[in-house]
C-alpha cells in the first residue's frame, strides 16, 4: 500500500521560490502528497491563492509561514503551522521583517559595489518581484550578470556568514517569534535544526514554548533524523517534515512527495492546533 504523506516545507514566489503558490500546489498534488504547508520565509501572501487551489484538488492545507528568528547570535528559522492569517499582531511582524530585510538587502548590494560588482537594488527588487528580499535574490542577480556560476559560488566567495559582503539584520527574537506564532492561535516548530542546535539551545526553546521539531528534511541523515524524533517524543513535542521545495533544481522536484511524513503526524499537528487555539481563545475571553 501505498503511505500517504504530507510535505508541510513548501516555497513560491511569495519568497524566494521559483512557482507561483498556485504551481507549487498543483506540482505537490501530482507528486502524489495528501495535505501540504505554504511556509514563504517572513509574508504570507501566496496563502490564499495555495489554500484554495489545495481545496479544489481535494489537498488537505494549513496555514504556514518560515519565520527567520534570531537566537544566540545567529539566524533560527521557526516554521509557524495553523494561525489566523488575519492576526494583526503576526501582520505587522511580517511587516516589519519586510522591512529588516530591504535595509539588509541594501547594505549588502553597498558592499558588493565596494568589491567591484555592478548590481544595484532596484535588479534585486526586480528579481524578488515584491517578495521579502533575501540573499537567494541577490545571488541570482550576480549569477545572471555572470559574477558567478552558481549560488553556492555566491554564497561561498561573498554572501555566506563569514563572506565579505555579509551583513546581518536586526530579526525578531526566538522566544518573541514564538510568542507571536501562539498568539495567532498556532504552532512553532524548529526548522532544519541539523547539527546547530547544542542541547542547551533545544532545552531554551522549549522553554520559550517550542512545539516541535522538523525531523524530515533533505539535510538531515538518518542519524538526525532519529535524534529530533526521538527528542520530540521524550518531552512530548511534535514532529514535522518536508522537502523545503524551491523549485530551482532537479533535486526539488525529486524530494517532493517523498521527502515528507507520514498523515499521522499531520493530522496530530491539525489536533494540536486545534487544542491550542481553544486554549488561546479561552484565554483571551
């Protein structure tokens, strides 16, 4: 029999993927997958055109966002499942995450013309077409101007943490983000925790109310996967997967429906959420 999956890491144009949201629903419906997350980093403008086609195809869908963090110093990326889109809270911190990254992307662009490179912000804006601005945006600028041949060269010789060009911007705390995620009635999950994640950083998100942990990803090995897993079950946490589809390579499209989890843990998260906002909504009354 064939195991009915879920891919709950999915990306469009709305941030730094290649397909509409509409495209990316309708590749994840043919791939064979049951239910689906649009998780766009920072913005939540392609869930509505996902979430309607999800229901015309007879997709199971929940609301989802990758919300860039900062936690000790470096980025951490909160995957946020089930909360009300028309959160004003949650919306004006998309908004101003919206704005961090402009400031970023134009402080980056500054010191790229210092090193000799002619790329200005209005090709990265172009590039984005509206989306939040990210390093992915600028790298496909240098590489369609020939500055470099792929994005790991980018991300290696200039955009990458220790790169020259590097510049990191002012994000949302952990615990803040995680705070606003419950807020709007849902979930925070820790993405692609890998290898960059000590036990004292897990044990400090969960204290800050950390659901879950995404256990499938493409970069994680069998051995991780079996860590967060396990993690997750000791402390009774969730677990959540996908391919964190972009659709720029051939390997996007051969993880989609197969680098995902099983409907189990999708339906406990759809459980969770609906717990969860029962008790917010309890609260807030």
């Amino acid at each position: 029999m064939k195991r009915m999956l879920a891919d709950l890491h999915l990306h469009s144009t709305a941030s730094d993927g290649k397909l509409k949201p509409s495209d990316v629903i309708r590749h994840a419906h043919e791939s064979g997958l049951k239910a689906v997350s649009l998780t766009d980093h920072d913005t939540i403008t392609g869930l509505k055109p996902a979430r309607e086609l999800a229901g015309e195809l007879g997709l199971e869908f929940i609301n989802g966002v990758e919300l860039s963090t900062f936690m000790n110093g470096r980025e951490c990326h909160i995957l946020g499942y089930g909360f009300d889109d028309d959160n004003p809270n949650i919306n004006k911190l998309f908004g101003s995450q919206l704005s961090q990254r402009r400031t970023r992307a134009e402080a980056m662009i500054h010191e790229l013309n210092k090193l000799g490179m002619e790329i200005t912000f209005d090709e990265v804006w172009a590039e984005a077409v509206n989306a939040p601005i990210s390093r992915v945006h600028i790298a496909r600028v240098l590489m369609n101007k020939g500055y470099c041949a792929t994005q790991n060269e980018v991300f290696f010789r200039f955009l990458g943490n220790r790169g020259p060009a590097y510049v990191p911007f002012e994000l949302v705390a952990a615990d803040d983000g995680i705070e606003a995620i419950h807020e709007a009635g849902g979930v925070a999950v820790l993405a692609h925790p890998s290898n960059y994640y000590l036990y004292e950083d897990l044990k400090k998100l969960m204290d800050w109310g950390i659901d879950g942990f995404e256990y499938i990803h493409p970069s994680h090995n069998y051995t991780q996967q079996m860590k967060y897993f396990n993690h997750a079950r000791n402390y009774d946490l969730l677990v959540t997967g996908g391919s964190d589809f972009h659709g720029y390579l051939n390997k996007d499209y051969n993880n989609l429906g197969m680098v995902a989890v099983d409907m189990q843990h999708f339906h406990h998260l759809c459980e969770f959420i609906s717990v969860h906002s029962e008790s917010t909504n309890a609260q807030l009354t």
